[in-house]
C-alpha cells in the first residue's frame, strides 16, 4: 500500500484528532444527520462570536449605497422599476475579507483548546485570514494551496494570495491540480497535530453568521427597514449559508440570492483546464458541487448546506464580473477584487427588473492587489489562448473566450433552476447509499435540506428509482 493511500484509509482518524469534533454522535442514520444540534453544541454563540470577533480585529464593517452606480441603474430601468444596492465593504476587515470571520472563531478555538498551530487547505483568501488571526494569538500557521498545472505554472491571484500569506508569517505548501491536495492536507494534521481550521466546519460558520446580522441591522439603521434581498457569492457554501443563518437571526425573512462565475465546460480539476479559467472561487465549479453534495469536504459533516437557505440562484459570466469591478472602482472609487465582485453582477442585472424601493445588499467585498487585479487576470487569461474581445456575454463560453459587455444593459444574470440541483442532491444519496430504506427522519431530513416537503422528497426518490 502506497503512503497516500494509507493516509486516505486514516481520514477519519484523522480529522477527528484534528477538530476535536465527534460528528457520529449526531449521525441519525446513513442519510440523516441532526444538524441544528450539531451547530447548538459546536458552534459559538452569535453574541460570543461578535465579542471574539471585535478583540480580532474583525466585523463592523462599512455599509453604504452605491449611488452612482444605482443612478445608472435608474437610467436603466422602466419606471417604477431600479432597486437600490447597498454594499458591504468586507475587504475593510483584517486581512481583507469576509473570511476574516470563519477565521477569526476557528483560529480562537483553537488556541481555546491547547493546539500549538492550525492548518487550513485553500487557494488564498481563506489563507490569508487564518494566517493573519494566528499571527494575532501567537500560533504556528500551515496554509496548503492547489495552485499550478503540470507545467508548474500557476495564476496570478493564487501566487498574490500566497504572498499575502507568507507575509502573516505562516507556511505555505503549493500543490499541483487534483487529488494531491486532500492527501498533503491530511498528512500535515497528522504529522503536526495542529488543529483543522476547515471552511466548513460549524465554528466557521458560526464566525460569519455575524455578516448576516450586520447586513440586516445596517439596512435598518440606514434605512428603517429590512432589505428585500441579500445576494451571496456561492462557491462552498459557508459564505450563503452562515449568511442565512445570521440574518434569520436578526429577525429578518429577506430572501438569499446565491451568485456564482459561469464556468459551465471546464472542470476543476482538470489539469488542463485550470488555467483557462479565470477565478478561483465563487464560480459554478464549486457552487454546483458543493450544493448538492456538501459533504464533499474536509469534515464528516459540512456545516455549509447551501440548498437548506438560498431562495434563488443566478450566474454571470467572468467577463461581466470583471465589467462590474472596473465599474465599481470608475464609478464609486471602490478598487475591490474582482471575485468578491460576483454578487454586485447579479444585484446590477436584478435591480433593473425590481421595485424602486427595493433594497439590494451585496454582502461582501474583497481585497485587490498585484496579481489579483482584473487586469492582471485578463493578460493571464490571454496569454493562455483565452480570446479578449467586447460584445454580448450571452455568447462567452468558459476556456475559450471573455466577453467585456459592450454595454451595462448587456449584464443579463441567468437563473438556475433550483429543482435540478434538489434532484441531483437526491440522485447523489441514492449512489452513495443505493440500498437504503427511507425512514420519515430521512425524509424530514432532505426536506430540509432542499427546502421543499417531504411529498416531493419521495415522489423525486420513486421517479429516479423508476418506481
């Protein structure tokens, strides 16, 4: 038996040691598990992670209207019509992100527990915040990065992000496109003994349902009145899911937008695919996978269960997101990486079609540099073969080209329909667990889990049986 292999047969072992979790105690049965328990006795609460947040460093960020950008949308719309977008500017946080967040709650527990370091796997931002928050509480810091093909050649916003992270004084660990990354994470918990600060475990999602909160209770001060909707780039699904939570827990019954980069034709991970993309989150290679099946991830069970909270999801396309962040930096003096900028493509798009006196939140931004400019990821994506070229979006195909829209007008979000993804969720249950008998809790489960009745959980489970 090879090493990796032998350190794949230990995951288990593994990450429990490393997370001081017990996920089974909450196991119901192969489908179902409590999650509402699981986020009661192993999160923080809300109050306590804005304490912790506040001596971090983190939270209480800027919101404010992006009005230049909502006059255009004005100009844009039928009467009537051109809802108002708020931002929140999460780049103002440590580190530069919302992620700063998840980070700050992980790394605390961390030291709460008596670990000597933590270890995250994560193309940057994530990175940059764990690294950041362990300089804070005086802890060794790993930071595993997927971030070269086989040529060893890697993206600009991926070796930007790794600078950020060296510089907070953590190590950096660089891994090629594929499985080699899970593999390298796992024998670095276990060799050290440092603590997972996952991305999806229930303390990182406890640290942001405080965005989710903010975002509620900065509309109302603003304005005297809830927002209509708040949109959430959706990649793994902690951002929308804590987001959810958070604003559930100010009261609020706002509808959540998720917000994905259509990268619909490429694979991530595909050797030969990964350059030819030009964002490395928030993009439907990580929205659509990690929506209906989240345990893909590097705990038991994933505390971010996007189709549990989100009413509806759009995408836009890169070169629409990029249109959107060089506008945003022309027309309100925000120079905001481009990523972050995903969800501000969606609400544009949104806001023309909605009520004037609807209120939009874009809930995140996040920090630019260097090699994470939009400049400096077009040039990358031009210098592998990617076409650059202005017109209508509608006809950009990922790996192949980026199209500029010629005009605002021409950012169009595209729905996704719900129902197929809550189909491929079911269909994913059924492979892993084929001769499974459907108790009521297992119904009751991915009900919730979809967010639809236990009526449409068995009649989708009988149609992909053939029944």
């Amino acid at each position: 038996m090879n090493k990796a292999q032998s350190i794949l047969d230990r995951k288990n072992e593994i990450l429990k040691n490393s997370i001081d979790v017990d996920f089974l105690k909450y196991k119901r049965s192969d489908i179902a598990f409590d999650y509402e328990k699981m986020m009661e006795e192993t999160g923080y609460p809300i109050e306590e992670a804005i304490r912790i947040q506040r001596l971090m460093g983190v939270g209480s960020t800027p919101m404010f209207e992006l009005k230049n950008i909502n006059a255009l949308i004005r100009r844009l719309s039928k009467p009537g019509k051109g809802a108002r977008i708020f931002l929140k500017d999460e780049a103002c946080n440590l580190s530069g992100s919302f992620k700063a967040r998840r980070a700050a709650i992980s790394v605390f527990h961390a030291k709460k527990l008596g670990y000597k370091g933590v270890i995250a796997a994560t193309s940057g931002n994530y990175g940059a915040a764990v690294a950041a928050m362990c300089a804070k509480l005086n802890l060794k810091c790993i930071i595993v990065q997927e971030c070269f093909d086989s040529y060893g050649v890697y993206q600009p916003e991926i070796i930007e992000k790794a600078r950020a992270i060296e510089a907070y004084g953590a190590e950096v660990v660089q891994c090629s496109v594929g499985p080699e990354l899970f593999v390298v994470f796992l024998d670095y918990l276990d060799q050290t003994g440092y603590f997972n600060a996952s991305l999806y475990s229930p303390y990182g999602i406890a640290g942001l349902e405080t965005l989710g909160m903010e975002c509620v209770e900065d509309i109302r001060r603003l304005s005297g009145k809830d927002p209509s909707a708040i949109i959430v780039t959706h990649a793994g699904g902690g951002n929308l899911t804590a987001t959810a939570r958070g604003a559930q827990k100010a009261g609020s019954k706002c509808e959540i937008i998720a917000a994905s980069v259509d990268l619909h034709g490429l694979h991530m991970a595909s050797d030969r695919d990964f350059n030819r993309k030009s964002f490395t989150t928030g993009h439907t290679g990580f929205g659509f996978p990690f929506a209906i099946y989240p345990d893909r991830s590097d705990v038991t069970y994933s505390a971010a269960r996007a189709l549990r909270y989100m009413d509806s999801y759009y995408t836009v396309k890169q070169g629409e997101v990029f249109y959107i962040t060089e506008a945003l930096a022309k027309l309100e003096g925000l120079e905001r990486g481009p990523a972050g900028n995903t969800s501000l493509a969606v609400a544009f798009s949104l806001a023309q079609q909605r009520d004037e006196d609807d209120i939009l939140v874009v809930q995140e931004t996040e920090y630019t540099s260097a090699g994470k400019h939009y400049n400096a990821q077009l040039s990358f994506a031009k210098n592998n073969g990617i076409e650059i070229l202005t017109g209508d979006p509608k006809f950009e195909v990922a790996g192949t080209n980026i199209i500029l829209p010629a005009h605002p007008k021409d950012i169009t979000a595209k729905k996704v329909d719900l129902d197929l993804l809550r189909i491929s969720y079911i269909r994913q249950q059924l492979k892993l667990h084929p001769d499974h008998m459907f108790s009521d809790d297992d119904l009751l489960f991915l009900a919730k889990e979809c967010k639809v009745n236990t009526d449409w959980i068995l009649s989708t489970i009988k149609q992909l049986k053939g029944e």
